[in-house]
C-alpha cells in the first residue's frame, strides 16, 4: 500500500513539473518575437528564371468578319446582303432513305407451250412474250436460193420447242398468277431462251435491243431465217 502511495506521489510531481515547463515555453515564445533578415534569405535573380519578356507577349488578334443575318424577315434580302455574291445551288437530298425499286422475283413456271418463237403460254390464261425480241410470225416464209421458199416461221415455232422439250421456264416476274401476255425474260436452267433464239436466228431482235448485235451475226451467217431451208 505504502508503495503504491509512494508511486502515485511521484507520477503527479512528475506531471507538474511538465506542466510547468510547457507554459514556460509557450510564455517565451509568445514574448519574443521572430526578426527575419531579407539579405539572409535566398532570392532568386528574374534573369536566371529564363521568363519572356514583355515585349515579346502578343495579344491574340480577333479576326473580324460580317456575318449574314439569317432572321426570317432579312435573309433574303438584297438590301441587307449582297446578292450578287449569291449562288443558287441545287437542293439537298431528302434526309429519309433513298427508295431502292423491288426487284422482280424469278418464278418456275411448269408445261410451257410454244405459239411461236418469242412467245410461251403457260394454261389458257398466261402468255410470255420474250423480251428483247420480235416474235416470228407462224405463216412467215422465207426464201431460199435452191428451195424458193420454206415455212421459216414453223419450223423456228419447232426450234423452239426442241429447246424447251416440255421444261419449266424461270421467269422474272412480281407474280406468278397475272393473267395475260408479260414481257419478261425467261431462261432453261442457266440459258437465257432470248439470246438462244437470236443468236441461231429463229427470232430477230427488237431494235436498239442489247440483242441486235446477234441478229446481225446471224443473218451474216445465213443461219436461221436468214438460211437455207431446214428439213
């Protein structure tokens, strides 16, 4: 117990005493105060900071320029612009997509029969009319130098349906119910029945058509309706 006591006294003499010191300090402190001297502290010279000088500094220049006013009542005005500065240009184009035509659907179309050279039915309700083509007439004649004159017109309808043999014809068409004549192009498998046809020269080629260059071939070939008689 006495030596408890005894620590005690002595940790509360020791905590007096730092008091007592602390308020010292802060008393002196307080009473005097710092002297600084400027040629003590360490100042850089300007010259060795590499700073620009003012002269060199360029104040930024804003260009000025006359702006066209553009409220309703004066945009258009020749008072208030120069309107022989002015060019008319075309008109931009519409912000909505540009509408892209369909194309036309190929259809199989079953059980052609040959009219003529140029011309398939399909029923009794659907025809096709070749494109690019001049369908040859059944009751044409041709002549020939030896024979005098043959059925060219026959036996170009024949030509054809030895081409077609009863096959399904694929045909460009939006609708493969119309009722009546089209003009389309058709083809067997990959063969075009239009340029078949012009090319052996059963049926002549519509003028200006892409086809005509073989009509001309064919008729300086003596093939076709421009040949002999074909038995």
């Amino acid at each position: 117990m006495r030596r408890n006591a005894m620590t005690f006294a002595v940790g509360l003499a020791g905590l007096l005493i730092w008091g007592f010191l602390v308020a010292s300090a802060g008393q002196t402190l307080r009473d005097e105060p710092v002297d600084y001297d400027v040629e003590d502290m360490d100042v850089p010279d300007p010259s060795e900071l590499g700073l620009p000088e003012v002269e060199t500094i360029v104040e930024p220049q804003v260009e000025s320029r006359t702006v066209r006013p553009i409220a309703p009542e004066v945009f258009a005005s020749p008072a208030i612009a120069n309107a022989e500065n002015l060019e008319r240009i075309a008109p931009r184009e519409p912000l909505g997509e540009k509408r892209v035509p369909a194309r036309p659907q190929v259809v199989l179309l079953p059980r052609p029969v040959s009219l003529q050279a140029g011309i398939v039915a399909f029923g009794d309700d659907q025809r096709v009319r070749l494109a690019d083509l001049e369908a040859t007439a059944l009751e044409r004649t041709c002549s020939a130098a030896a024979d005098g004159e043959w059925p060219c017109g026959m036996v170009a309808r024949t030509q054809q349906r030895q081409l077609l043999r009863n096959r399904s014809l694929a045909c460009e068409t939006s609708d493969e119910h119309w009722v009546g004549e089209i003009v389309t192009r058709c083809w067997v498998g990959t063969m075009d029945v239009s340029t078949w046809l012009a090319r052996h020269g059963w049926a002549e080629a519509r003028a200006g058509s892409g086809l005509a260059g073989l009509t001309e071939q064919a008729r300086a070939d003596g093939i076709g309706l421009f040949g002999s008689s074909v038995r």
